[in-house]
C-alpha cells in the first residue's frame, strides 16, 4: 500500500525558499519546455526510475505533474521501487500553479 501525502502551495513554495524541498516534474519533456517551476528536476513518468533520482537526504521530495494525477503514479512507483522516503506531491500541479499566478520558467 502507497502513503501518499499532498503539499499545499504556501508549504511547497516556502520549502523551495528554504531549500527544503526537491521539485520533481514528472511530465514529458515537451511539457516542460513548454513551462516549468524553477529548479524542478525533470524525471518523466513514460520513463520514470526512482533509481534516477538523488538519493534520500535533508531534502523532501516533492512530485508536480500538469494536475497532480501523473504525480501520484509516480509516487507509488518510486515506493514499489524502494523509496519509502517519498511519498509527497503537489495536488494542484502545474495548472494550479499557474492559477496562482506563480513564476513558470521556460
């Protein structure tokens, strides 16, 4: 069974000022190019490998998709392939994001 935790937008952009949060996007690359949060590390769900990531440390990691369904799956193969340490991701994704009128970098 995953645990799957969400991240509301004041939490993910305070974590990401501090330095707190790892982003990691796990749309497709053209969808990234397209618009993406600064800093996100890009990890696409077609290709996706938990073993890709950086290993566990201080950090939280967090997943964004385009509306946070992508994130999910994401979240539960990264726990079958052994990281146990993520299990966060931002519900509103980039849509909401966007919505918020936050900073999109392309």
């Amino acid at each position: 069974m995953s645990i799957i935790e969400t991240i509301e937008l004041g939490a993910l952009k305070q974590g990401l000022s501090d330095g707190k949060i790892l982003l990691v996007d796990v749309r497709e690359d053209d969808e990234y190019a397209e618009g993406h949060v600064a800093g996100a590390l890009l990890q696409p769900l077609s290709r996706f490998n938990a073993h890709e990531l950086p290993p566990p440390s201080d950090k939280t990691v967090v997943f964004i998709c385009r509306s946070g369904r992508r994130s999910v799956t994401a979240l539960e193969l990264a726990q079958a392939q052994g990281r146990s340490d993520i299990k966060v991701h931002y519900r509103g994704g980039m849509l909401g994001w966007a919505d918020a009128g936050e900073p999109i970098e392309t």
